[in-house]
C-alpha cells in the first residue's frame, strides 16, 4: 500500500550539520541498529494518550533498558495532515544531546502504526504537578526556568526554536529534573520566519498572534509566561474569551499578584516584552540574579531531610 511507509523509509535526516553519530554506549540509540520491531519490545502499562496515538511503558529485550513508546496511528496522522510536522519532529529530536531535552533514541514503524522511542520521565507530567501544587515555589521557578533555558540556549545555538514552551510540553526525570518534550512545531530557523499560528493562544508572544514574521525570540516570551505560571498558579494574559486574551497579549498587560517578589517581576517583565528584539537574551536570562540566587535554593526545598542532620 502507498499509505505512508514510503514517507518513512527515506534516512530521517539529511542536515549534514547534525551527522548521526554513533552512541555505541547507548542500548538503544537509533545509529546502533536501523531495523527496531515491535517484538524487540516488551509492553508495560500505559503512560498516556496523546492527539494520535498512546504512549506505553517499555522494556528492550536485549539490553532491558526502559524507554517510553509512542504510538501513532497512520490512520490519525494522515486524517489530522501531520505527517510532514511529525517527520520534522523526529528529524529535529533525534539530533538534539541535553539533559533538560527528552531523547528520541530512533523510530520504526509497520502497516499501520509509527512508533517513537522515547526517553522514559518517571515523574511524568510538570503540568499535572503545577495543577496539584497550584504554584511552585520561587527556588523551584528558578530551577525549572534554569533548566529551560539552558535547554533552550542548547536549541537556539544549533538554530532549532521550539515554539511551543508550556507546562503540558515538560516532563519530569526520577531526580525532578527537567525534560523538554513535543518538538511538533518546532522549526530549524531558515524556515522559521513563517506566519503559522500555532500552540495555544496564552503563551503566543504578540508577533505570533499579529501572523508577523517572528524568530527564536519567541522561546524567550513564552519563557516569561511560563516563569509567571509556575509563581502564579494562571498564565499572565489569562481571560474569559479569546478575543481578551489576544488583546492583553498585544498590549502586554499582565499585574503581579502581591506574594510574587521583586526579583521575579524583573525577570518577566524583561521577557515579556512586545518588541523582540528587546527581549532579555538566553544567556543572561541564566545570569540574572533571581534565577542565580533562587535555583541555588531549590535543593534546599526538594531535598530538606538533607539539613536536618
Ligand atoms: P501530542 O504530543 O500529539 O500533542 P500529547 O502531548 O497530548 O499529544 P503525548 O506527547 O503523546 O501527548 O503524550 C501523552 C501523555 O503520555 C503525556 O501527557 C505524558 O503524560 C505521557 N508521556 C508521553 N511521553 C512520555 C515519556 N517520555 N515519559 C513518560 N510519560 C510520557
Ligand atoms: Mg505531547
């Protein structure tokens, strides 16, 4: 059948500025072997459900290294008209080495299924955790944001912007570390100055919602906006409809409830900033003071026991 297989048989990467390296230490790097099946796998309990498909706990045979297995439906990527956007996830993740960004180790697929092999992040969702906790404390903001950041300085320098920065895109490690997932709308930054409108509204930075060209700083506003949620349990633009959302965006107007310190305001509001190019950079973002002097506090709060002694 044409279906779509042919879509995925052609090497998935042809930039010859990210060559696959082999990770021979690696179980189950991609570069190891060209030709994973599903019977390389054993199939634990389910992980989640995502627009296409469900992601599933697994274990390599071989190497019984756990990973996690995404699972999408052909069917589904066909009907939504994402196989292009899904190739260029996997192109893009695949070749991307951090720690705060979640590894695809390579991908197969059959008949009717594509599957990812994914990193596996223990603690799962940051979203669910903020919505648990309501709001993060200001050493744990600046821990996560660090990390983000970091990452995202990582992204920018191999010219990948994410462009879809929100807590339903991070995940969690077994340490609490962070773990950028969901590189769906992500662009090598050639092609990037497009108009798209993508992710959802309240972490768009103005230029995005105007469909104006826009460029990597548009990690750098949904940076702010994310700082701001994770102090103030709500996104900054946050309103009933669309239509206010869209006009608080444009017009940056966002209040700070009283708790959030002064430190912080200055961190967001030097990133959220209608003219890009006015933005607070990545690399000084990770030397601001707030996010210096706080995230050296968060060990302190994950790990109190640790004083106690
Ligand atoms: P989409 O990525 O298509 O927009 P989605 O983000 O809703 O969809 P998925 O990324 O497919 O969903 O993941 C569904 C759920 O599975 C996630 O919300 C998360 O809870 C869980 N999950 C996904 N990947 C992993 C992983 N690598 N480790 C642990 N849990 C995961
Ligand atoms: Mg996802």
């Amino acid at each position: 059948m044409a279906e779509s297989n042919a879509t995925y048989q052609q090497p998935i990467c042809h930039d010859s500025s990210h060559p696959a390296k082999p990770d021979l230490s690696h179980p189950v790097d991609n570069t190891n072997k060209s030709h994973w099946s599903i019977d390389d796998f054993e199939i634990g309990k389910p992980l989640g459900k995502g627009k296409f498909g469900n992601v599933f706990l697994a274990r390599e045979k071989k190497s019984k290294y756990i990973i996690a297995l995404k699972v999408l439906f052909k069917s589904q990527l066909q009907k939504g008209g994402v196989e292009h956007q899904l190739r260029r996830e996997v192109e893009i993740q695949a070749h991307l080495r951090h720690p705060n960004i979640l590894r695809l180790y390579g991908y197969f697929y059959d008949d009717r299924r594509v599957y990812l092999i994914l990193e596996y992040a223990p603690r799962g969702e940051l979203y669910k955790q903020l919505r648990a906790q309501r709001t993060f404390s200001e050493p744990i903001s600046a821990k996560y944001i660090r990390q983000i950041a970091d990452a995202l300085n990582y992204c920018h320098s191999k010219a990948v912007i994410h462009r879809d920065i929100k807590p339903e895109n991070l995940l969690l490690d077994f340490f609490g570390n962070i773990k950028i997932a969901d590189f769906g709308w992500s662009v090598h930054a050639p092609t990037s100055r497009r108009t798209t409108l993508c992710g959802t509204l309240d972490y768009l930075p103005p230029e995005m919602i105007n469909s104006k060209p826009h460029d990597k700083s548009v990690d750098l506003w949904s940076l702010g906006v994310l700082c701001y949620e994770f102090l103030c349990g709500y996104p900054p633009f946050e309103s009933e409809d669309q239509q206010s959302t869209y006009t608080r965006i444009t017009t940056c107007s966002f209040n700070f409830p009283p708790h959030v310190s002064e430190g912080a305001r200055n961190f967001i509001s030097l990133l959220l900033v209608i003219d890009p190019t006015k933005r607070l950079p990545l690399d000084n973002a990770l030397t601001h003071q707030w996010v210096v002097d706080q995230s050296a506090k968060s060990d302190d709060q994950m790990f109190p026991q640790r004083n106690d002694k």
